[in-house]
C-alpha cells in the first residue's frame, strides 16, 4: 500500500473549484491549463491528483473530510458576511443560494 494508504483527498483548497474555472477559462479564450500532477491535501499530505475528489461521497480520508467541512463553513460565512457590506457585488439572495450550497457540502463532508 502507498503513503497515503489509497484513500481518497481534497485539494487543500478544496473551496477553490478550479474545473470551474478551466470551463470559464475554456469558454472566454478557448484555452485550457494542465491540471496539476500531484497536489496537497487536507490533511497535508501531497499526493496525485488523480486521488483526490471534491465530492464529499467519494473523499475517504477522515481528516480531508473535516478540513473540506471547515473550509466550506468558513467560506459560507464569508459569502454571507460579505453580501451584507455596502456596495457588495452580489445581491443577498445570491449570497444566501451560494451559502446554503457551502454549508450544505459542509453537512455532506461531515457525514460519514
């Protein structure tokens, strides 16, 4: 068995959905980057990339599952925070959507 054990990770910045981005990227200039070979995870370990997963159904590795629970609580809290600030660049009801799809993957995370 290798270091890792085969579990299965999250990228350490999990909250950062970076096929999101490919796609705009992809759309706008009709460019895609290289997906990275290996990356860190959760729990701090570096491992390909192929081994890792943002769906919480498929992350096997306890302490990628709670570190994928923070992230998507703390980022849920950010979005809301931030909607309520004068001049904000997204509406509160967008704010809200985006929130309850984090703490709702925050949920699935801590499900085991």
């Amino acid at each position: 068995m290798d270091e890792n054990g085969g579990h299965i990770h999250v990228d350490a910045k999990v909250v950062r959905e970076e096929t999101g981005v490919r796609g705009v990227l992809a759309a706008t200039f009709g460019l895609v980057g290289d997906l990275p070979s290996a990356v860190t995870t959760g729990c701090g370990v570096r491992v390909p990339y192929a081994m890792t997963s943002w769906r919480p159904e498929s992350v096997t590795c306890l302490p990628c599952r709670e570190h994928a629970r923070r992230e998507h609580l703390r980022f849920a809290e950010q979005v809301t925070r931030l909607a309520g600030m004068p001049g904000a660049p997204v509406d509160r009801s967008a704010a809200d959507r985006a929130a309850a799809r984090h703490r709702d993957l925050a949920r699935r995370f801590s499900d085991s």
